[in-house]
C-alpha cells in the first residue's frame, strides 16, 4: 500500500476517481482524458472499471492508454472484481498488473483464499469485496453463520489473514450502508478500504467516513464515478469533494 499511502498524504486526499466511462468511442476517448487531466490533482488514486472498456472494440487498447495518461505517482486500481481458480487468476492478474499496468485490482472471494492470492504480488494492491454497495433481494453476504457473524465478516476475516501473510490486501466497502462499514471496521481495523457507493448510488458521505476512518484520520478510499464522469467540471467536483471528505478527517499534528 505504500504507493498509495504516498499519493493520499502528497495530495490530501482520500478521493479516488472511478472511471466508467460511457458514450461513443470518439467523445469516451477525449472525455477519459479531459478527466484525468482535471481530476488528477485531487486524486489519490484512479479506478477504472473494466466492464465499461471490454464492452467496446479496442476496449483494451483504450484502457491501456487510459492508465498510461494517468500520472505516475497516482496509483491505479483495476476494478475487474477478478475471482476464479488459481491457474486462471494468475492470467488475470498478469493482464492487470503486465498487460495494463494496474497497481491493484479488485477481486471477488467467493471461490476463496486461492482466487485472491496470485494477485499478491509485491507492490500491489488487493482490495477483496466484503460488504458491496449493492442491496440485492438475495444476499449471499448478508448469510448468518452457525459460528457466529455473516458471509460478509468471514470474508473480511480471510482478508485480513491474508494481508497478514502477504501484505497489500485491503476490503471493499460499500457507502451506502454506514453500520456495515463500523463493522467492517472493527473487524479489519487497520486496513485499508475501498468505498464505493458516494454520489449516484445516495451513499452518506459524512456517516461512512465517521464509521470508517481510522483514527489516523485515513484508510479510507472514497471512490464515486459517474458523478464526476458527469460533472460539467470534473476538476471543480473533485476538489470539492475532497474538501468535504478532509472536513471529517482529524487535523494531524
Ligand atoms: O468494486 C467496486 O468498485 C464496487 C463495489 C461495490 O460494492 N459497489 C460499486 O459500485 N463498485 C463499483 O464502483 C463504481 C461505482 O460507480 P458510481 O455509482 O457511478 O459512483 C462502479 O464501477 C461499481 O462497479
């Protein structure tokens, strides 16, 4: 996490810019890098999506192109929400972290311990769904376990034993459920997080950073991704938003 420990204290911020991007190929293009050129002073980090590249021809040409724009010094998070057999992960981890060049990725842990350890690689970052952004009617997370907690806890729990292990390994943590992320937090109380959910999703800001910072006043990775993609000014909702984020941040001394 270093890289990232680096960027959030060199820019103030705890902002990390989700890049969805949506529209036809010429404006996607121009857009992507209108974006980061005017977020980049207030992002601590960059994460695009992988869907919304692989959902157009050339989509990996255009991702690559899209990381190699972002500046060096901001790490970048693959979001491909990876999660398959061990020989398979390596190949999407070689994608990620060789092909385009990610810092991390995200990975989902369903298949368990195996699917996420090939992407613990030195220097990278693994941010495992826990507790998503989503409210599905049927949720596999919210499963109480005959030993005691939820789906959702034992995957925080292999997570942090993980982390242990190998370094590097973070959760996912949706913004729209602020309880959640208290209890994300009391379990994983040190690690970092990724937080979706703010801005199109209705996530609370100011409740999720009150149950989620650390006392350090960090670890939290606050993404949002078509508010800013949408923005008439991107830069301007990125400071902004920033500003608000830092507001319930404890001064350091
Ligand atoms: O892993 C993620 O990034 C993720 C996890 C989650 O629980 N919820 C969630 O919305 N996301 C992703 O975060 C982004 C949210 O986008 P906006 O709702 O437009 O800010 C999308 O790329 C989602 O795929």
């Amino acid at each position: 996490m270093e890289k990232l420990i680096q960027r959030a204290q060199q820019a103030n911020s705890l902002l990390c810019v989700g890049l969805d991007p949506t529209g036809d190929d010429q404006q996607v293009a121009r857009r992507l890098a209108e974006v980061i050129d005017q977020t980049s002073p207030y992002a601590a980090a960059f994460k695009p999506n992988l869907a919304f590249f692989l959902s157009r021809e050339d989509g990996v040409k255009l991702l690559r192109e899209t990381v190699h724009r972002i500046p060096e010094s901001i790490p970048v998070i693959l979001d491909g929400k990876f999660g398959d057999i061990a020989n398979t992960a390596d190949h999407y981890a070689r994608f990620a972290y060789d092909v385009i060049g990610a810092d991390g990725v995200t990975v989902n842990p369903y298949m368990g311990d195996d699917a996420i350890v090939p992407f613990a690689r030195p220097g990278k970052m693994v941010f495992v769904l826990a507790k998503t952004s989503n409210k599905p009617v049927h949720s596999l997370q919210d499963v109480a376990l005959t030993r005691g907690g939820y789906l959702s806890d034992y995957a925080a729990q292999v997570a942090r034993k993980l982390d242990g292990e190998h370094g590097g390994i973070g959760l996912v943590v949706g913004a729209t459920n602020a309880e959640a992320v208290a209890r994300m937090r009391r379990l994983s109380p040190e690690q970092w997080f990724l937080v979706p959910g703010v801005g199109a999703q209705g996530g609370d800001l100011q409740a999720t950073l009150r149950a989620g910072l650390r006392p350090d006043g960090s670890g939290l990775l606050i993404n949002t991704s078509r508010a800013l993609w949408q923005a008439a000014d991107a830069g301007a909702a990125a400071r902004e938003l920033v500003e608000q984020i830092n507001k319930y941040r404890p001064v350091m001394a």
